[in-house]
C-alpha cells in the first residue's frame, strides 16, 4: 500500500465542506470536529491508493462518512446508530436536490441530457478503483453500469458493507420519483448485487 497521498488537495479541513456532511459538522464541537480530522488524516494515510485527481469528490463524502462512523464509535456510540445519524445527516442535506431534480426531469430532453453528459462528467471523476460502461442503448434511455465501486471497496475493508447501501438510497431518493424519466434497475452492489445496473427510460405521455 502506498504510504503517500497522490493529490495534495486531500486535506480533510477542506474536503469536508465540500462533502454532504458539512452542515453537520458545523454542529460538532471543537473536540468532536479535531476527532474527525484525525480519522479522516488516518483514513487517508491507509487508502492512499485511491486519492488520485479523478476520486476528490467521492472520497470527500465516503472518507468523511466513514471518519464520522469512527469518531461516534470511539464516544461510545453503537455502530449501527453511528451509521443511522451519518445516512440522516446525508439525506437531510440532499433533501433541497429532490425538488430541483424533479424541474430538471420535467423537460423531454432529459434522459437524452443524460445520454451526453453523464459519461464525460464521470470520465473526469472516476478515479482508481471504478469500473464503470455506459452500454449502447435506445435513443430515449440512458444506461450506467458499475461493475467496481469504491464505496463498496472502502466500507468493505473497514467491515461497514452496510454503509454502501446508505450512499445507494440517495440515487433512490434522487432518481425515483421523476416526472418523465423512469429510474431502472435491478440490482445494487451495496444491497448485495454484483453491480448497479441503472437505466433511465423516457416515460411516454399518456394521451
């Protein structure tokens, strides 16, 4: 393993208020918020190999997650609670992106949207460790498979498999009620799947 971060911006006092989990940290006091960037400088250290340019934005949520779990445990917290608070504190901050999903897939354009900007965002952020394909599919659809997921990889190794399903609801929450796109699939790595096979399908109008 290598000992050494590769990207000098992975410093956690500045990932963390660029992770989902900022508006909680604001309420940590100064003792709790110094606990978790000690974890999160260690979580670093032990994952070096996956903090290349590409993986910022994930590790920024999936590490300060992670660090949090950690930090509740070692206060004396039951794993299972320290997970519920951190998918709470997620989901709650996500909350805001639920309403401006739903007006983005209001248009027609939508999942054609999709079909063009969603492998070239993730080529420039899928890092080591991915292995995502973005299959041929028909004109109104959209399809994302991952077959190797970081999360998946990570929470795995620190026996927390359970906290890849908590980052797999928010593309639930995020995708599963759109006003002309449905949101597809028919497993998840983090409930157990061998990928996540998504697919956005243009709904029809009904005449």
């Amino acid at each position: 393993m290598k000992s050494e971060i590769m990207n000098k911006k992975y410093i956690p006092r500045k990932m963390i208020p660029r992770s989902r989990f900022r508006d909680l940290y604001k309420e940590w006091d100064e003792e709790d918020r110094a606990l978790l960037i000690d974890k999160m400088n260690v979580l670093l250290f032990e994952n070096s190999q996956y903090t290349d340019s590409k993986n910022y934005g994930f590790l920024c949520n999936l590490l300060t997650s992670l660090a949090i779990v950690q930090v509740l445990e070692s206060k004396g917290m039951p794993r299972k609670e320290a997970e519920q608070y951190t998918a709470d504190a997620m989901y709650k901050f996500i909350e805001p992106q639920i309403k401006s999903m739903k007006k983005l897939a209001n248009n027609g354009w939508f999942v054609r949207f999709l079909k063009l900007t969603m492998p070239m965002k993730f080529r420039n952020t899928l890092g080591y460790g991915w292995d995502v394909e973005f299959p041929k599919c028909g004109r109104d659809e959209f399809s994302m498979i991952t077959h190797k997921c970081i999360f998946h990889q990570i929470f795995e190794k620190y026996g927390m498999p359970e906290m890849t399903a908590i980052f797999c609801k928010v593309d639930d929450i995020l995708y599963s009620d759109l006003p002309r796109a449905d949101f597809l699939y028919s497993q998840q790595i983090g409930n157990g799947g061998t990928m996540c096979d998504y697919k956005f399908r243009r709904k029809k109008l009904s005449v």
